[in-house]
C-alpha cells in the first residue's frame, strides 16, 4: 500500500494543510575522507535521497515537530528554546531555530513534520540534510532568503555548538551546493566549490551495511585530536604548515621519523587522500572511469588501514562490490565505524550490481543491507506550495546552482 502524500499526512496530524514542503538531499562523498577538518579538499555529491519538511506558520510562538519515522513528536517555544535538551533528533531543529535567531533572522512560530527516503544514521548526512532543509523551511514561512553559504556555515554550527560534534563543513557545503548531475569539488580552507560533470556512463551505489553509526559517540572526535597532534609535531621542523592539507607526501616522507606510528598513519591517510582527490577530479575530466574506480578502492585501503574507521561488516561489503560485475570501486563513505560504503558501477549494470551486493552480503554477514541506485541532485528547496505557485530557489531561498569558482592556487594544475 502507497503511503499518503506528505501534505495529506500533515493535515491528519495537524487538522490544517502545510504551505510549503521543502526537500533537502543528503549526500555521499565520492573521494576525500577525513580530509574537510584537515583544510584540504572533497569530492561529495548531493543525493536524490533526501529529507521532506513539510510546514505551516503559527500565529504563536510554538514550535511543534511530528517524525513518523521516529514516532516521536517535539512541543517547545522558539522564544524560549533549549537547544541542548529534548530528544537527540530535535536538537536538530531547535538548534537551528535557536542559531537563525542568534544571527537575527525571524523565526515564527511552526507545524512541521519531517520525513524522507533518507537512511537515518547510515553516513549519509541524515542531520546536515535536516538541519538545512529545517532552514529552507524557516526562512520561507517568514519570506526570508538565506544563501548557500550562510545554510551550510550554520549547519556546521548546529553540529559544533549543539550537538557538540567537531565537524567540518563539508557535508553542508555539498547539500547547499548541489547541482543535479554533478560531483562538487569542495576547497575546505577556502570553501570555494565547482561542479564538477559525472558520466552519463555510470551510477552512483549507494550501499548500506546496516550497522548504525553514532558520530557523536565514535572516535570521530578522537581522530580529529590525532591529526592536531601530528600537524603540531610536524609545525616544530616546519612553523609554514597551517593543517595537514599543506603537508605533501615527500614532507611526511622526510619527516616520519618526528611522529609516532598511530600519528605517522593518521597524517599518511589525510595527505594521500588529498592527493586522491585532486587525481580524481583529473579522470573525472577525462572520463577515466577506471582510474576513478581504483582510486576510491584506494581510499578504502587507507581508510581501514591508517585511519582505522572501518569495521568488518563495511570491508565485506567493499570486498563483495569490488568482485561484481561492472562495479568500477568502492570504498566506504562518511566517518566510518558502519554506515554506508559507495561505489562507482556501469549503468548497463548497474541494476544487477544492486541485486547481487545486497544478497551477498547478507549471506556473508547476515545483516539485511541495502543498495540504492542514486544520481546527483540539486541542494535544498521548497519543492511544494498549497497554493500552487511556482518556487524560484535561486532568487527566494537560495542559489542551488553554482557558477564554477575560480580554483585556488593549490588545484588550478587539475
């Protein structure tokens, strides 16, 4: 049976219709792990998987939130918000209400519920999708704009100040700044992105190993610790070095000798990785598909090996898609410690892969995972009105296509 649409669900629950619904994609990162807290660069890509907000204004100052996944509903004031209390999944938005008015935005009083097709928990930026799709929705009860970049820098907010997760800006920066049919390449010093074409050729997998991945309780946070660590023992032979993305692998080469081992391989993971990234974006443009594929196998061997977030479930899983037919590599995706793994496959085979990783894996693990056949999307937007008129993202929420910045100095040679 077909489940109603969202807007007939919300008028159920809240005895009104919506006036907008906003969907807000989550994302898969490509290449570049590990690597946004560390200045360097990423290759993320805006999913077709994502998170429905629908919404409607209230004359009052309450805030009341209904998520049918969760089966769990939130009552608070926006003029008396406690971002820090309440249910793990309403800090989300209470976090971001709280922010907009810190930063003098007006936030009205709401009906919201929240649902989707996007994995909660599986790596694939289930908060920063809700965080930035719950400001899209904010900023279009009151008739406010909000641009790509103030969504993606106080996303990181929520996560740093309220939820206290240490993170960069990468998975917000990659949903603001989606572009349908496009990888971005994100500078995280910089924070200058370009879109960057993927191959009407392939498919992105998305497959999730059904092991739950708590960040805030992981050793995410530990391993940003290690690499402040290294960067410091390195700064003491080279004060130059502002992160470890200014690191290059000839440096580490010489200067190994200074870290310790679990440092040494923490630092090893982030400098190739980067250098990953950039060769990367180099097949991309030349539509060498199979060195793209090898160089996120390539990642995941880094990734289990010298940073240590991998788990067995995830390594089976990358196993069993890199021996399926037209799967060109893979690797697994977001912080590590379960989730999801991604991988790169033919689109001519791409509805087999799907089937044959996701049996196989569960005859290997018995964990019932799941595949996704996903394409790139555009970032966050109201994709409904109740009185039918047409949404322009680019000029009343925000600008979801992006003109190709200039690169800096460090990927112009790309």
């Amino acid at each position: 049976m077909t489940a109603q649409p969202l807007p007939a669900r919300f008028e159920q629950s809240f005895g009104a219709t919506p006036q907008i619904v906003v969907r807000s994609p989550g994302r898969v990162n490509l290449i570049g792990e590990h690597t946004d807290y560390n200045d360097g660069w990423a290759l993320p890509v805006a999913l077709d998987l994502g998170t429905d907000i629908a919404a409607r204004r209230r004359d009052d100052q309450v805030l009341r939130i209904v998520a049918p996944r969760l089966d769990a509903v939130d009552e608070s004031r926006v003029d008396e918000l406690r971002p820090r209390q309440g249910p793990e999944w309403s800090r989300y938005i209470r976090g971001v209400a709280a922010l907009l008015r810190d930063t003098g935005r007006e936030v009205a009083g709401a009906d919201l519920m929240i649902d989707g097709d996007l994995p909660i928990g599986a790596g694939l930026s289930s908060s920063a999708s809700l965080e930035l799709g719950t400001m899209v929705a904010f900023a279009a009860l009151t008739d406010h704009t909000i641009d790509a970049a103030a969504l993606a820098r106080l996303g990181q907010r929520v996560e740093n100040e309220i939820i206290g997760v240490q993170s960069g800006i990468m998975d917000q920066l990659a949903i603001a700044y989606g572009v349908a049919g496009h990888a971005l390449l994100i500078d995280c010093r910089s924070l200058d992105t370009e879109p960057i074409p993927i191959p009407d050729s392939v498919r992105i997998l998305v497959l999730d190993s059904a092991v739950p991945r708590t960040l805030a309780g992981s050793a995410y946070n530990d391993r940003r610790a290690e690499c402040e660590s290294a960067l410091h023992m390195l700064q003491t032979h080279d004060p130059g070095l502002r992160a470890l993305r200014d690191v290059t692998v000839d440096t580490l080469a010489e200067q190994q000798r200074h870290l310790p081992d679990r440092l040494l391989r923490r630092a090893r993971h982030v400098v190739s990785e980067n250098r990953r990234v950039l060769d990367a974006v180099s097949a991309l443009r030349h539509t060498d598909l199979r060195r793209f594929g090898h160089l996120l196998t390539e990642s995941h061997t880094s990734l289990r090996d010298d940073y240590e977030v991998s788990i067995p479930e995830l390594d089976a899983l990358v196993d069993i898609a890199l021996h399926t037919p037209g799967v060109l590599g893979a690797r697994l995706t977001g912080a590590g410690f379960g989730g999801c793994a991604v991988a790169v496959v033919t689109a001519d085979a791409a509805e087999g892969a799907h089937t044959e990783i996701t049996e196989r894996y569960s005859g290997a693990t018995g964990r019932a995972g799941r595949a996704f056949i996903s394409s790139a999307s555009d970032g966050p937007s109201v994709r409904w009105r109740s009185d039918g008129a047409p949404h322009q993202p680019t000029t009343r929420t925000l600008a979801n296509r992006v003109p190709r910045s200039r690169p800096s100095r460090e990927n112009r040679s790309i």
